[in-house]
C-alpha cells in the first residue's frame, strides 16, 4: 500500500494559492492538478468564496510566531474538518489514503488536505518551516509572500531568489554607509 500523506504538496498547494489567488473556481482546481491531485470535487455555488476562507483561516497558522500557538490554530482549524482518512483505489494509482469522503465540496476537501499536510509538514520538518519572506520585515519592502521551507538545511527565509538578492544588496548598501 501507497501511504500518501499529503505532506509537502498540500502546503504548496496552500501557498500558492495564498502569494496568488485564483480568479476563479476552474482555477483553484487548476492548482490543484498542478500538485497531482486528480479526483474530482463536488461542485457547490459558493465554492470560490469558501476556498478563500479556507486559505484565510490557514495564514493564520503561517502568521503565528510562537509554535505553541500555531499548533493550537492548526489543531483547530483540522478539527473543523469533517474528513477521515479512507482507502482509495482511484485512477488506477493503487491503493492510498485520503483524508475526505467521497462527494465532498472543493473547499472542504482543501480544508481537510492543508491543515493534515500542514500538521505533517511541520512536525516532520519543524514548527519554524513556514511563514512569510524575510524581505517583508526590511522596511520599505512590502513583500509578504508565505514561505514554505523544504530545503534539506531548513533554512530558506525569503520566499525568491529575487526577494534574498534585494534584501542582501539594501545590507550590504547599509554596511557601506
């Protein structure tokens, strides 16, 4: 059996979606393939809107500062989840995991994978390897792109190469003056 514990790619999937919001429902799901989920989601009229919470309420955890406290916002928002892990044979991928029923709405099945990968992604690879480029926190920089480090040192501040090249000329201009 295939484990698949929507680790890394759920908190991709949730970035990407945070540093830039789909226009529209096809979109998100766009997205979603990009990462390789393949099933289909149960359509409902307020889809769009929904997803956009979901994402909301997930840069809450990216934002805490203290582990303790986004182990508390991420717990929760993993309870509001209506998803229990099943078996899956689909598409011929052999059998695996996933953490939603059959039938669920867009929205609740993002719910259910990004706060599951999320939990995974940070207790696997620690509580510091998510939050926004470093670049924002230098004055007159308005980056505030979220960061999801999955760097073998667990080290990755800035969210682009573009946004560390900018950040280490303003210091090294600073250190000339």
């Amino acid at each position: 059996m295939h484990l698949n514990p929507y680790g890394e790619y759920a908190v991709l999937l949730a970035a990407s979606l945070a540093n830039a919001w789909p226009a529209t429902r096809g979109d998100i799901v766009a997205r979603t393939r990009d990462v390789g989920m393949t099933m289909e989601f149960a359509e409902a009229p307020d889809d769009h809107l929904r997803t956009r919470e979901v994402v909301d309420d997930w840069l809450t955890v990216v934002d805490a500062a203290d582990p303790n406290e986004r182990a508390r916002l991420l717990n929760a928002q993993m309870a509001t989840a209506t998803a229990y892990p099943r078996l899956t044979d689909h598409d011929d991928e052999g059998w695996h995991l996933h953490y939603r029923a059959e039938e669920t709405s867009l929205p609740d099945v993002l719910r259910s994978v990004i706060s599951v990968g999320t939990a995974l992604h940070l207790t696997t690879r620690g509580m510091h390897r998510l939050g926004r480029c470093a670049a924002g926190r230098t004055p007159g920089d308005p980056c505030t792109a979220v960061v999801v480090d999955v760097t073998r040192n667990g080290r990755q501040r800035y969210c682009s190469v573009r946004c560390a090249n900018r950040a280490a000329v303003r210091r090294h201009r600073a250190a000339g003056r």
